[in-house]
C-alpha cells in the first residue's frame, strides 16, 4: 500500500503546515519536528489499517463495544 502522505520531512512538514493553515491553524518552528513525528506515526498506523483484508460480507459493528 503507497503511503498517503509526502516521504521526506520537507515534504511532510509543508503537508502538514498546508493541511493546518485550511483550518486555520498555524505550526510553529519549534513545534516542526514533532509535527513531523507525529504524522510519519499517524502513517503507519493508517497503513497498518488499510492492510487488512476483510471480506465483503464483514459488516460494521452497529454499536462499539469495547
């Protein structure tokens, strides 16, 4: 599964600062590596995720119980 966001950490941050400047939040420098942490983890689990193979018959749980 390709990865949905940009690979390198340039890259990543500029995603990153894009997607919060659209709800009008602002990154600032001392925050960018965590940033960057935070969304290369976000990442992976996302890939984790969509690895799953479920069948078509696997129906949505009407109410979650943990």
């Amino acid at each position: 599964m390709q990865s949905t966001i940009p690979a390198s950490d340039e890259a990543l941050l500029a995603h990153g600062r894009e997607t919060a400047r659209g709800i009008g939040l602002d990154i600032p420098e001392s925050c960018a590596p965590g940033v960057v942490i935070n969304l290369k983890t976000l990442q992976q689990h996302i890939d984790r995720l969509m690895a799953l193979d479920l069948s078509e018959s696997v129906e949505p749980a009407p109410v979650f119980r943990p």
